[in-house]
C-alpha cells in the first residue's frame, strides 16, 4: 500500500449525525485519497466484509444488532488482519482495555473524536503497514530493512526482531524504553529470556513462540521484566516470516505497555470487593452479637457460687463460641486483603461450601440456599480469593433480585475438559436491554446509593483471567442462571489444612520468654504454658526483654508481631544473635501471610491468634525440638533482674 494508494476506510455507525460528523471531518482534514463506506448494522458490515477488502474499520459499540465487545469480536471475526479502532460515548478505561484485549487497536471516546481520530487512523494504518510487510516482505534488501526500521522507530510501541532461537537482533527505540536498554547498548548480546521471569516456563517460551511458529501469529497478554527489574504488563502479538519452503526465517514482537490499564482493573476489583465486605458487616455484626452473648452468659455462670453445669462444660462450650468467631473473622480478612494473584489447584466443591458459609451473612430467611454438587471433586487452576469475590458476587446479584423470597443454588459440575460454576435465581430475570450493558463498570439497575454496578464488570474481569467465559440464561420474571466455565486441572488439589489433635498430657519443658503488651492476653497465654508444663517469664515490651542478662538465655522465645517501640520480628533477631540456641514463635492477631512467610523464611514458627492449648502445644513442642538451650528457672532469673535493677 504506497502512499498514494487509496486508503479503503469501512465505517460502521447507526447513528446518522455522527456518520455525517465523520465525512465531514474527513473532507475538511484528513487525506484526500480515503474512501469511506458507510454501513449502519453489523450484520450489513459482515455482508460488505466478506465481498470486498478494506484498510481500516471505525466501529462504534452501541450498534442495534451488536453492543460492546460483541460488536468488537464479530468485526474482528469478519476482518481478522484489519485495524479496528472502536468509538464509544463512555470514557471507560476498562471497556477499552478489553476491546483491546479482543482485537481492536485502538479506541476514541466520542466527544474528543476530532483532536484524535486521525491521529488514531493514522497510527492504525501504520501498523497495519508493519503486519502486511512482515508477512510479505521476502528479501533482507537495504532498502527493504530501512522502510521497516522506520515504521519501526515511530511506534512507542516495542518492535523486536529475533531468530528462532531467541537471540536479539533488532530492537526499536519504544522497546528498549519499554525494557529499560540505552540507546547505545548492543542488543545482539541479549535473548528474549533475559526479559522474562522463569524464561523455562513462561507463556511466550512454552506457548507464545512455538504458536507464532505453527500459525504465524500468536497474540496474549503477559509480563516482561526491565533490566531494572521492574515488571511490565504488556500486549504483545508474535509474528513469525517464513521462507518459501515454509521454515522460520526470523521472529519481527510487537508489545504495547499495558500496566497502568492493569492497575486500574486491580483498582476496580478491589473498590467493588470492599463494596461488598461492607454488605458482610451487618451479617457479620449480627454474627458476633450472638456468640459475644453466648460468651457473657457463659462468663456470667462461671462467676456463680454453684450451678448446674460444670465448669469443664462451659469451658469446652466457650472454646467453640471463640473458634467459631476466629473463624467468621478469618474469612472475612481473607476475602477483603488485596493480595497478588496466586493460581493454584483448586476443588471447586470447597470453594461453593466456602462461598455458602459466607452467604450465611448475606442472603435473608426469605430465601432458601441449595448446594449442588457431584460427588466427584473438581480441579480447576485457580485463586481462591478470586473465587470467592466470583461466587459471592453472583449471589448478591441473585439475592437482590429476589427481594420477595426464591431459591438461590449454587452448583458446580464438569462437561468434558471443562468444569463449571452455576449460580441461579427465581428472581426478577434480565431484560435484553440489560443484557447488553450488564458487564461494563458502572452499568447498575439498582437504585443510587445501592451498588456501584462493579459486580459483574470484576465477575467478568476475573473469568477473563482464569482463561474462562460466562454463559448467561435468563426469562424475564422467571429468573436467571449465570454459568461460569473455566479449564478442568489434572492436579490434585490443594491439600486441607493437618487438624491438630488434643494434647493428651502436658508436654512442656523448658523455659519460654513470653513478650505481649495486652495484659490479658498475657496472662491468659502464662496460665496456658504453664500448664502445658513450661517454665514461664511473661514481658510486656520488646525493650524488657532485652534487658535480660546474657548468661540467663531462654530455650524459646514467643513474642507478638506487633509491639510497642521494638516490634516482635525484630526482637527475635536481637535476641537470636545473643542466643543463637534459641528458638522463636512469632504470634499475631492480623491475618498477615507476610509475618507468616517471614517466620518461616527465618526457620521460626507462627502462631494465629487465637489458638488453643493443643495448638500452642504443637507448636512449641516443634521449634524446640528443633534445637535446645540451657535451662534457667524462672525465680532465679527474676532474682538476678531485679539484683541487676539495684545496681
């Protein structure tokens, strides 16, 4: 296509004034030698597509027959090499993200169209360019390598060129500000593999090049790592050029920097999660009222000269009331903690029994919950807090469209090399015109005040993200069914959690140097160790601690995470470089996976409040028999503290 060529521009758009803006637009300052054909449906831009050829398609995403990423994915079908730069009245970074993601090149919001639609069409062309003549060009001619260099240098995007094994041969100014490489430095001395986090596995090694390879081109969504070691998410197509005899000649990367797009999704996810822990806390509160006064009841009898219970009783009784507490809590901290994706093996019976238990909060008597699961397990690569957001999500949708009373089921099954997750209603159903706008953010039929419209928008985020897709069956007034269908796993799951048996005696021995500023909770956890049988020194600071003296060592150390002035992490390395011997437990009452890695980076153990006897046993009886230190009685280190005080 020369320059001057004529540029074949296909426009769909069904609104009249905004067809006519366009020509107008055009005559008056685009190029002079672009044809425009004009076509108001989708289906008459298929027809058109599939008799003649064209450069660039503009599409607008609120057509009668086609909306939104519909509208995005049937032209891209229709025309899969052609630019499409997609038009839309919402100034939505995430609709945009994910017209991206489905093919479109680039988007324009109307309203600003006339400061960048040509810019856009331009850009557009460019690129298009670059694809034809990659495909096309043949010869390692001079002057065939400098047209493409300078398409090349123009793009910010990042335009790399490689040979078949991975070795760096040409990369454009946008990539090597993209990768952090200066102007001067020799690429030739680089490997695609020195940009990628475990090179051995990662997607552009294992799928993204031997797909390029096989079909010519393979485009996803991945990360590349700066020579600063910043990450970059970025959207990347892979073109491999082929000789004649069909070998590989070279691989001409092509990536655009999508991290900030990414972030704004993690940011989207995360406002709508906390949306919906806020509908939890009402639950929650009630939750708390009724064991909080089971425990008052409780305390209130213990504290009675007789009574017709016994003590043992009403001890084991508020041991449950407390686990059932810790519990509600943990679920809740879980849920709402903004934490990286993590995928694992995944049983998905686990994760509808879970999301039930949390539902418990939300969904009102009126409406009755039914589970339905196959009794075979069912793996699928995963993260489980995701899952969660995903099913609790659905089912505040069911529920508010049940405002009478229903049936909510949640089910989950498998169907071939697939596994599913259903969440039905009896409710109010969802109209067509609702349909079609359901998953973009900010799209709500709740009354102002009453949800952000963020919950299916992350729904849909977070399918995409587990390389799934939602089926949705509706009839107005008879309900709904949204079916999420994710990739079966082979793997076998992640193993539950090991219970804690009973200490059948009391196994301590030794002496432990207990650190916690709550005084109740300090002396609770005393009376525990020593009846365990430890001999105990209760501190309330990390700075007491220290001032132990050097001949008078602990076997174990047990501080909390969080203290005043001198914090429990930071204690057990002081202390440990005193008393190498000496081994640590760190406990804390924040459900903090970074304190849990730390201890076990360190070889400490961790210890969740709140624990019972039988896990502080474990515990304990564990880092000790990891080493041992001398034993010194508790009275005489007391003795010699308060001897050291006097002088």
């Amino acid at each position: 296509m020369s320059a001057r060529s004529i540029t074949k521009l296909l426009l769909i758009e069904d609104n009249p004034g905004d067809a006519r803006l366009f020509r107008e637009m055009f005559r008056e300052q685009g190029p002079h030698n672009t044809e425009i054909t004009h076509v108001t449906t989708m289906a008459g831009a298929e027809r058109y597509l599939s008799l003649h050829t064209v450069d660039i398609i503009l599409l607008d995403l609120g057509l009668p027959d086609a909306d939104g990423l519909d509208a995005v994915r049937r032209a891209h079908t229709a025309a899969p090499r052609v630019p499409l730069v997609v038009l839309t009245v919402l100034d939505d970074e995430s609709l945009a993200v994910r017209a991206l993601q489905e093919g479109a090149q680039d988007y324009l919001i109307k309203g600003q169209i006339e400061s960048g639609l040509l810019r856009a069409l331009r850009y557009a062309i460019e690129r298009k360019i670059m694809e034809d003549v990659l495909f096309k060009e043949r010869s390692r001619s001079e002057e065939g390598w400098a047209r493409l260099a300078a398409i090349h240098e123009a793009t910010p995007d990042l335009v790399s060129i490689s040979d078949v094994a991975g070795r760096l041969l040409y990369i454009n100014r946008g990539g090597r500000s993209m990768i952090g490489m200066d102007e001067g430095v020799d690429v030739t001395g680089y490997r695609i593999a020195d940009f990628l986090r475990n090179p051995e596995t990662h997607i552009i090694a294992t799928e993204g090049i031997p797909k390029a390879v096989l079909d010519g081109i393979w485009r996803g969504e991945t990360e590349l790592l700066r020579r600063d070691g910043v990450v970059v998410s970025i959207s990347m197509i892979i073109l491999a050029h082929k000789r004649s005899d069909g070998s590989v000649e070279f691989v001409s990367t092509m990536a655009r920097d999508i991290t900030a797009h990414r972030l704004l999704e993690a940011h989207l996810r995360q406002a709508q999660k906390m949306e919906a822990v806020g509908q939890l806390a009402a639950g929650v509160a009630h939750e708390f009222n009724n064991l909080l006064q089971a425990l008052m009841s409780m305390a209130t009898i213990l504290r009675m000269p007789t009574g017709a219970v016994s003590s043992a009783k009403i001890g084991a009784d508020m041991e449950a009331q407390i686990k059932r507490g810790a519990n509600l809590t943990q679920q809740l901290l879980l849920f709402s903690r903004d934490v990286a994706i993590a995928k694992v093996d995944l049983d998905l019976q686990e994760q509808v029994q879970k999301a039930s238990a949390l539902l418990r909060q939300l969904i009102p008597e009126n409406i009755r919950v039914v589970l339905e699961i196959p009794a075979q397990r069912l793996f699928v690569q995963g993260d489980a807090g995701q899952m969660q957001q995903l099913l609790l999500n659905l089912a505040i949708n069911a529920r508010d469209a049940m405002p009478d009373g229903g049936t909510l089921t949640l089910r989950a099954g498998a169907c071939g090399v697939e596994v599913y997750l259903e969440v039905e209603d009896t409710g109010s159903g969802i109209t067509e015109e609702t349909r079609a706008h359901m998953f973009e953010p900010f799209f709500s039929t709740k009354d102002l005040g009453k949800g952000t419209g963020l919950g299916l928008a992350v729904v849909h985020g977070i399918v995409v993200e587990h390389a799934g897709r939602i089926e949705v069956d509706s009839i107005p007034g008879k309900g709904s069914c949204f079916r999420v269908v994710l990739p079966a796993s082979l793997g076998e799951g992640t193993p539950a959690p090991d219970l804690i048996e009973e200490a059948a005696e009391p196994a301590g021995r030794g002496y432990v140097l207990l650190v916690e500023d709550d005084g109740c909770v300090r002396e609770g956890i005393t009376v525990l160790l020593e009846a365990i049988g430890y001999s105990v020194i209760a501190l309330s600071s990390g700075e007491e601690a220290l001032a132990i003296p050097q001949e008078q060592r602990p076997d174990l150390l047990l501080t909390d995470v969080t203290l005043a002035g001198i914090g429990g992490a930071t204690l057990g390395e002081l202390l440990c470089k005193r008393w190498p011997s000496m081994r640590v437990v760190l406990m804390s009452g924040y459900f903090e996976e970074a304190s849990r890695t730390n201890a076990g980076d360190r070889g400490w153990h961790f210890l969740q409040k709140p624990f019972d006897m039988s896990q502080l046993t474990v515990h304990l009886r564990e880092a000790l028999q990891e080493g041992s230190a001398i034993f010194i009685p508790p009275a005489l280190l007391k003795e010699e503290m308060t001897e050291k005080a006097r002088c």
